[in-house]
C-alpha cells in the first residue's frame, strides 16, 4: 500500500472513530450517554462505557444478553453480527476499528520490530478461545452458579474498554476513584501491556485476543466488501503474502484485515477491492464497453 493509501485509510479509521463517539460533552463530564442510538451497534470493538460513545458495541451487548437473567436467545446482536460480517467481515479490523487505528499508529513509532512467523500463527488462535470463553461460556457458566451474570472478557479483559471508558471516567468523577481496586489494576496493566507490545508487534490485540475479529473472521472469505484474487492473473509468487503484516496464507483468508497492502505488492495486478469489481460490472450492464471486449479498430481489423 503507497503513503496516500496509507493516509487515506487513517482518515476513514479516524472518522469512524470519531463517529462512534460524537458525544463530545461526555468526555468533559465524566458522564455516559443514554440517547436511542445507545441501543444501536456500531461495527467496530468501542465499548459502551466510553463518555463519548453513542453507540454500543457488538461484543458488550452480546455479552449483556447473555447474562440476562431471562436467557432468551440474543436475536437482535445475533443479527446485527451477521449482517456486519456479511457484509464487511474483518473490513471492520482494517478500517472502522478504533482501537485497531490505535494499534495502527503505535506501529508507526520507529522501533525495531517482531516479523511474524509460526509463532504468531499459533498464537492467532488465542482469539478464538477468548471468543468462546470468556464472551460465550463464561458468563452463561457464572449466571447459572452464582445468580449473577458478569460480561467477563468486558470486565476482565478488554483494552478498549479501560483506555475509552475507564481511565476517562475515573479522571472526570472524583467518586468513580474511592471504588478503585484490584480489578481496575488488572486492566490498566493488560492495556499498557498491550500497548507497550504494539511498539513492536504489530496489532498484537486484533491478532491474538480480539473475539470480534474471531467473529468476523468467519465471514472473510465470503463477505460482501473484501479484497479478491484473480486467480488466472496470479503468478503465486508470494509477494503479498511477504508484505502482509498479519498471518495470512492467502488473500482474504481468516487473518486477513483487508487493509490493501498486498495491492500495490502484486506485480500482476491480480488483487482488488470487491467493490471495484462490483462497480465495473454494474457500467458494463448499463452498456459501457468493457476493458476486455475489441476496440472498434480491432473489429474493423477483423
């Protein structure tokens, strides 16, 4: 991907995540907006908590429906999920995501860095079992044994949540600080734990411990939004594979993030934005010649 690629997907990660949290007044009051858009998932990991936010994010209110004490089956986050992922499946990690934008420009700090390798491939499952242990099981498990439901991996682990909710909430409402404890130590350590890794790892969270990025990765090879492979205009010869900062094997497999940098790698142009494609083929229907049909020089030729 050159600089102005770069610099226009930091412009949509940004706005995405100035979307999500347009409630600015929040930030200067250490208060939780409570508007109608609150019941409303937005696509990215953003946690509800956060003074800013006006929407709530796709994990929190699975989990919130999950440790419901009536138990019914969370059709409308089921829903939403599914719809997001069919539609853009881990488009969200590479572009709307604002932790992942955050993870993006600590990257950016000129440090030297892990490359990735085995390790990293194994340790890219890690997400998958945060994904059904502590958002899926664990708060069921806990509900049925203590009466209480607990959002574990919010309450327990999830970054996002500390560095937009927590820490800004604690900073503006002096009452929120006599309730500090243990647990709030525990997650403003795995945040600057994590953060302190994105020097030099790139996107650490998104690979190893997201469980939306779990999600959505079982949509990637077939979402709607994604980057796809010529295949007749494939040569194999790696180079995406050498320039991608995850741990893919292919283009669009379940560790992709679709951020486009395998693009301007591939010497045959055979890698493109589904909805480049889409697009093209919509002119052609409306009567545009294609790139592929004869000139009508050529046909006169003929």
């Amino acid at each position: 991907m050159g600089p102005i690629a770069r610099f226009k997907r930091s412009i949509i990660q940004l706005l995405a995540a100035l979307l999500y949290n347009l409630n600015f007044e929040g930030f200067a009051t250490g208060t939780i907006y409570q508007g109608d858009t609150k019941g409303v998932c937005v696509p990215g990991l953003n946690c509800y908590s956060c003074p800013g936010a006006i929407g709530a994010c796709p994990i929190g209110s699975l989990q919130a429906a999950l440790v419901a004490s009536d138990q019914r089956l969370p059709l409308y986050i089921i829903g939403t999920i599914l719809a997001f992922g069919a539609l853009l499946g881990r488009t969200v990690c590479g572009w709307l995501c604002p932790f992942g934008f955050i993870q993006d420009l600590l990257d950016k700090v000129p440090l030297p860095k892990i490359r990735k390798g085995a390790w990293s491939r194994a340790f890219s499952w890690g997400k998958y079992v945060i994904l059904f242990g502590l958002v899926i099981v664990a708060p069921i498990v806990l509900l049925n044994a203590t009466g209480i439901g607990t959002p574990a991996f919010c309450a327990y682990l999830c970054p996002a949540g500390t560095l937009e909710a927590g820490i800004p909430l604690v900073a503006m409402n002096e009452d929120l600080r006599f309730m500090l404890g243990a647990l709030f130590d525990w997650k403003v350590g795995v945040l600057v734990a994590l953060l302190a890794v994105s020097l030099f790892v790139y996107r650490p969270f998104c690979r190893f411990f997201c469980p939306l990025g779990a999600l959505y990765s079982f949509f990637n090879r077939f979402a709607l939004l994604r980057y796809r492979v010529d295949e007749e205009a494939c040569t194999n010869c790696g180079a995406c594979l050498d320039v991608c900062k995850v741990d893919i094997r292919r283009v669009s497999d379940r560790e992709c993030i679709q951020c486009g940098a395998c693009v301007t790698s591939c010497k045959t142009s055979a890698i493109r934005f589904s909805l480049r494609d889409m697009l093209a083929n919509n002119l052609h229907i409306d009567g545009s010649r294609r790139d592929d049909a004869p000139s009508e020089r050529e046909e006169q030729r003929s």
